[in-house]
C-alpha cells in the first residue's frame, strides 16, 4: 500500500571493509606454471574439452566447447602445453578439467576482426564465442542475455553497485578503466537501438564515481548516465536495482530480458569491450583479495585457471590463525578448504576472515528486523517456522522461491537464528513437488 | 566443500542482549525522577522489581534445567517495567507477586522469551489491579509529605466531555506534579526514552505516536472537538508510557510493520472507548491485552506482498506463535 512507502526499508548498512583495497591500483599477477581450468565455470551444462594431452596451446585458444543451451566456451589463459584432461575438483565440484603448463612466452591468439558495422547477431555471436559469463557473481552466459532479438531492448543498466562488503574490484575497473566503460557502453546502446544507459554506482564509492562522469563528459555522450544508489545492501541485485532505477518490477519467473532490459556487471561490460575491440577472449579478470587473515590486500588482475595458493602467495600468504576461505563476499560468498582450487570466470573476491567461535542460537524474540528489511518483502521466520515444524507447503504460501538469498536476514537476527539456511533447505525439499 | 560455516560470513553486532539493553537505558529517565520524586520507597519498588523478575526467571530455568537466559536482560526489563507501573505507596509483596505472574505464568509457561501471547508487564499490572486496588490505589503526590490525592483521570473519566476547572493543569500533568504510578508521571522523562529507542532503532517512532493519535482522535470524537480535552487524555494515566514501552514490545505485538502500526493505532482507540464508554482509567491496560490476542489477525492482514508476485496470500496459520 502506497502509505506505507516510507516504511519500506530499501536495504541495511552493513560496515563496507572496503578501505583496505579501494585505493589500490590492480596489479598484473604474473601466471603460475599450472593453471587449471575446470569446464563447469558459469551456470548450465559444462563446456566440451576441445584439446588433448600433448596440445600446444595459445592464450584466447578454445579449449572447452559450449554445449546446445546453457554453457560457455572455455579459452586458455596461457601459452603452454596441455599436460593432462580430467577430473579435478573445482568452486563447481568435481568436473573434468584441463591443466596447462605455462611456457611463459604469452603468444595469443586473437579473435578475427570485426566489421564496423555490427549487427545484434555479430555482438551475440562475438559473445559466444569469446565465452563471455556474468562476472557479477552468478556466471550466466552473456551471449544468451544478449540475444534479444525477440524483444525489443529498451533499457540499459550497467551495474557499478558492488554492495557485498570487502569486494573493491568492480569499484577498481571502474576507476581505471571508466573511458573503456563508456566507450562500449556507447556501442551496445548504438547495436541494440536504444535511448539511454544507466550505470549505477554506490554513493560512498566518490573516485569511481568521478572516473565515470569525467569520461561520460570526455566522450560527449548525453545518453549516458551515472545513477547514484545510496549505499545499502543488496543493491547490487539485478531484479531490485532495475525496480529502483527504472521502476519496473520483474515478476517472478520472468527475465530481465523479458521486459526489454539488459543489465550487466561493469566488470562483465569490460569483458565485453576487450573481446570487441582488443579481439581477446574471456580470460582474465579483477580479483579482491582481501580480509584480515592475509598480509597484504590486494586488486589484482589474475589469469583465470590460477590456483588460489599462487594468489595468495603473491599477497604475501597469511596472518597466524584459524582462517574462513570465502569465494565471494561475506554476504552470499562460499566457504572453501582447499586452496588449490582455481580462480574461475565469476571469482570477484578472494576474502580470509578470522574464525570466530560460532555463536550459539537463540530464541526467537519477535523483533521481526528479518522481516522488515528483506528486500523482497519475505517474512523469513515464519518460512523457518514453516521448515522446522515440517510444514513444507505453508513454504510455498509463504512465496520462500522468491528468496535471493542476499543473507540480510541471517545477518540482522539479534538471535543469530541461520534464517537463510532454512529458507534454502526448504527451497531444496520443495524442489519439483510444486505440482503435487 | 565446507559446509561448516554458511553465508552470511558476518553479523550484526546488535544482539538481544544489545536491544534489552538499549530499552534498559530508556528507562533510566523516568527511573530517575520516580525516585527523586517518591525517594526511598520507589527505590525499593523498582529494585525489588527488578531482582524479583531475574531471580524468578533464574529459578524456573535452573527448575527445568533450561538454558539460563538472565542475561538477555529481558526479565530485568520486565521487571523495571512492573516496578515503574506502580504507585509509590504500593506494599513490596504486590511487587513480587507481580514479577512472579509476569516471569512465571506469563512469559516462561508459553516456553520463555518470544512465546507468550501477553505482554508480562502488562498482565501483571492488570491483574494486580483487579485483586489488589485498594492496596495500590493509595495515589500521593511527589515530595516527602506524601499528600494524598487523586489520578488526574478522575476528572476526566466518567462520560465528561471537558476538563474540569479543579482538574491539574498540563503544565503539571506534563511535569509529573500529579498523583500516578512512579514511571508513569513524568512525562517529558518518558519522551526523553522514546526518542533514545527511535535514535537507537530500537522501536519505530510510529508505533508509539499511533497508539497516542488513535486516543487523541477518539477522545476528540467523544469530546466533540475539544482539542485540549483530547489531549488531556493523552498526556494523562498511562498512556505515554505505554505506548512507548508496552505497545512496543516485541513478543506480544504483530511483526509487520503496518500491522504494528494498525495495532497501536487501535490500542489508541480501544482505550478511548474504555476510558470513555465504560468509565475504566486503568483502560490502556486491558486495551493492550485485547489487542495481544488479536496482534496476528492483524499481521495476518498486513502480510506484505512479495516482489515479484501479484497477489498477496494470507498464510493462515502461520501468524499464529509456535
């Protein structure tokens, strides 16, 4: 109801951690001898190995094929020979995977070049075949988003609102590459037809925000513009970021797409210029290392198929201690053990926190805060209500599918009840028995 | 994989403890003036009030080898609470009596903290009043005479429609120089802790100015449009401090926002009706307790509606507590 507007929290402030590696330029990772590259490193079906044991490979050379729907090509990050096809665990599980020995020469292999005028089947087919995922976190392929054209795009947001806390890399290829951001931003509102582009940037993040105005000024494009989102979490999330911007809401089971927009992570938008106009293919990417357990934080720009451990070791290892390896932000991130996983298409952050003695639960005190602030409007504990006495269906009632598992309620209960963890286990035991 | 931890990696250092806490340093106002006003012998209710509640909560816990929860703060709440609704004549036995209801029957029976239905504070209070009034009616003005008098909601109550001329002036209904129970008299102490909990987001600021705005407005209606009189009402009895520290209470209110708000405001309006309708100036009290029972009709009808999603459902039997 329209009165009540003004009680609708639009999100919670959460200590940003940011400081540490905001003001720090990326620094080019040199690539280690082995790289490892998983063929499950975006959502849907693993790519196809493309090489055999023994093959010479370039950088940008196509080592896993993308399957019919869902999947993405996989390129090499590095020169080198392919010493071994199989199963390796990755952040995915366990997936075949290809492993590459570096020979430290960096030839490459370029993408053809493209024409000037591009059309939409030319950028989509750019896309697919560069193996452009979402960068943003969830590695959706891009060359599906992109193909839109049963639907008319008539909006474009490009996400600069990195509201997980720690996470300074998309504020960082912000900063630094702002003319290229424009620059292709300039290009996909030129191939697509449409009128105005949105970025969206967080309101305490001044320098990145000023890096973009200076090049949306320096590029004299007046259908660009910078869209300030105050600093509260989860702005960053699609669905919610384009009802705030545009005032569109997307319902459930509906895409983006669906409704004429396409919305993209700056990171993923600095993909995109690099395979438009360097000709390069998908394979590398900003990382935040960062977190108290490690010695020096760090932007860094990292060769994807990079063990962690190589990561880390360039950091300068880690503090004395109990450690959390977190893949992600502190929010919706996960925690891993084995540092020899390797850095895949959607890692934005690398993050090594203390590990605190997990506080006990408690009762529930009915200070309803989980319900006030989440942002989809869910009531959580009544949907952990609903697990805990077994009452599955009343899940449904409860519309618990539409969770975006942000973890603002497991993070605000003052009774630190694990809120999202029953929403999801719900979710799971409800999993195809909606039609029972 | 680890599944050891699970996202979120970090918490909000607010606790319940942290909320109790906050709601404990509100009241340190009007504790204050309760015993510069009355001295020693509210020092004694409150202090009794409070370790009553605590030891009570103690002993059931340790009785039923429960988790010992005192130190949420929660039963020194409750028992602040009890301590402050009372009169300064009030003997301590009704003071440990009222902990004893409040802690035992109230909230620990239902399963402790979150599971009752009532307000403790208030049932107790209310309870108390009906066995006990002559005990606890004995209404003295602040200072050491101790001179008898009586609540300003006897000139008030009883059908009238104005303030009589013989009735204490604002300036002193606001002040505290009235008769009353120790907490509930002055006023300007009561906003000081209403606007700390706002500050602290502790409760939300419309939830007690509801609750005042639906008494106000009915008051007005019965008073025919008399402003003063109407806000008489308001600034009177209980009812600021309940509605700052009772109707805010987490467990036995609804939990969405609009339906605190819809609960308040008809708290508001029910205590103007018994107060007017039925001649009852201990109204606000059992205007909170009805609307305890009805608070998750009321979240049920408020349940908000989810993004992504047309039609809003009313999960029937989920509001209720489990």
């Amino acid at each position: 109801m329209g009165i009540f507007k003004f009680l609708t929290a639009k999100g919670i402030r959460i200590p940003n951690h940011k400081e540490k590696t905001k003001d720090l330029k990326i620094e080019d990772m040199k690539a280690p001898k082995y790289l490892c590259y998983p063929m499950s490193m975006h959502i849907g079906k693993p790519a196809k190995p493309t090489v055999k044991v023994g093959d010479i490979v370039k950088i940008g050379t196509l080592i896993g094929e993308s399957e019919e729907g869902v999947s993405a090509n996989i390129h090499a990050s590095v020169s080198g020979k392919v010493v071994s096809v199989g199963e390796e665990e990755g952040f995915r599980g366990d997936s075949e995977s290809i492993i590459i020995e570096n020979d430290y020469r960096d030839d490459k292999e370029k993408l053809e070049e493209l024409f000037e005028d591009i059309t939409i089947e030319d950028f989509v087919d750019r896309l697919e075949k560069a193996g452009i995922t979402g960068k943003g976190g969830a590695g959706f392929p891009a060359h599906i988003k992109y193909d839109m054209e049963r639907n008319e795009v008539k909006y474009l947001v490009i996400n600069g609102a990195e509201c997980e806390p720690y996470s300074t890399a998309d504020h960082r290829c912000m900063v630094e590459y702002a003319d290229e951001i424009v620059k292709i931003t300039k290009l996909i509102l030129k191939i697509y037809h449409v009128n105005e582009a949105y970025i969206a940037v967080e309101k305490d993040m001044k320098e990145s925000k000023d890096a973009l105005d200076k090049a949306i000024k320096k590029s004299k494009t007046e259908n660009i513009r910078l869209y300030e989102l105050p600093t509260l979490y989860p702005q960053g999330h699609e669905a919610l970021q384009i009802d705030q911007i545009l005032g569109i809401e997307i319902k459930q089971g509906q895409l983006p797409g669906d409704l004429g927009v396409l919305l993209s992570n700056v990171s993923t938008i600095k993909a995109i210029y690099d395979v438009i106009f360097k000709n390069e293919s998908f394979h590398k990417r900003i990382i935040t290392v960062t977190g108290p357990m490690i010695q020096n934080p760090k932007n860094v720009m990292v060769r994807i198929g990079t063990k962690v451990e190589s990561i880390v070791e360039a950091c300068g290892g880690f503090h004395e201690g109990e450690r959390i390896n977190i893949k992600g932000g502190p929010m919706m991130g996960k925690s891993f053990e084995d540092l020899s996983l390797p850095v895949d298409k959607d890692t934005t952050t690398l993050l090594f926190l203390k590990k605190d003695s997990k506080e006990e639960e408690r009762s529930c005190i009915r200070c309803a805060r989980c319900i006030n602030h989440c942002p989809v409007s869910l009531q959580p504990i009544l949907i952990s209500n609903a697990y805990r006495n077994l009452e599955y269906k009343m899940g449904i009632t409860l519309k618990s599918e539409s969770c975006i598992s942000c973890g603002t309620c497991s993070y605000i209960c003052p009774s630190r009840i694990n809120l999202l963890d029953d929403i999801q286990k719900l979710n799971k035991e409800m999993e195809g028995k909606e039609d029972e | 994989m680890s599944k050891e931890f699970d996202a979120p990696f970090i918490k909000t250092r607010v606790t319940e403890h942290f909320i109790m806490k906050d709601v404990l340093i509100a009241l340190i106002p009007v504790s204050v003036m309760a015993v510069m006003n009355f001295g020693i012998s509210s020092l004694m209710i409150l202090t009794i009030g409070v370790v009553s509640a605590v030891f009570f909560e103690y002993a059931y816990q340790k009785a039923m080898k429960k988790a010992i929860t005192i130190k949420d703060l929660s039963a020194a709440v409750t028992g602040l609470l009890i301590g402050l609704s009372l009169p300064s004549t009030a003997p301590l036995w009704i003071v440990v009596f009222g902990t004893a209801v409040a802690i035992l029957f109230v909230k620990q029976l239902p399963g402790g903290i979150g599971k009752n239905t009532f307000n403790p504070a208030v049932f107790s209070r209310v309870l108390i009043k009906i066995l006990f009034t002559p005990f606890i009616t004995n209404w003295v003005l602040p200072g050491p005479d101790a001179v008898s008098t009586a609540t300003p909601l006897r000139f008030i109550g009883n059908g009238s429609k104005a303030i009589p001329s013989d009735a204490p002036t604002f300036y002193d209904a606001f002040m505290g120089n009235i008769g009353g129970n120790v907490g509930e008299m002055v006023k300007w102490a009561i906003l000081l802790g209403f606007a700390y909990l706002v500050i602290r987001k502790v409760i939300s600021f419309w939830v007690p100015a509801s609750m005042m705005a639906g008494l106000f407005l009915t008051m007005l209606l019965f008073g025919e449009s008399n402003v003063g009189f109407a806000l008489y009402h308001v600034i009177t009895g209980t009812v600021m401090f309940a509605a700052v520290f009772m109707v805010t209470d987490y467990t036995s209110g609804p939990l969405n926002k609009k339906a605190r708000i819809y609960y308040a405001l008809l708290i508001g309006i029910l205590t103007g009706i018994l107060r007017y309708v039925f001649d009852l100036p201990g109204g606000v009290g059992i205007a909170i307790l009805i609307m305890n029972l009805l608070a998750p009709v009321i979240d049920g009808i408020c349940t908000p509606r989810v993004f992504g999603h047309n039609v809003r459902i009313i999960p029937v039997s989920s509001i209720f507590r489990k």
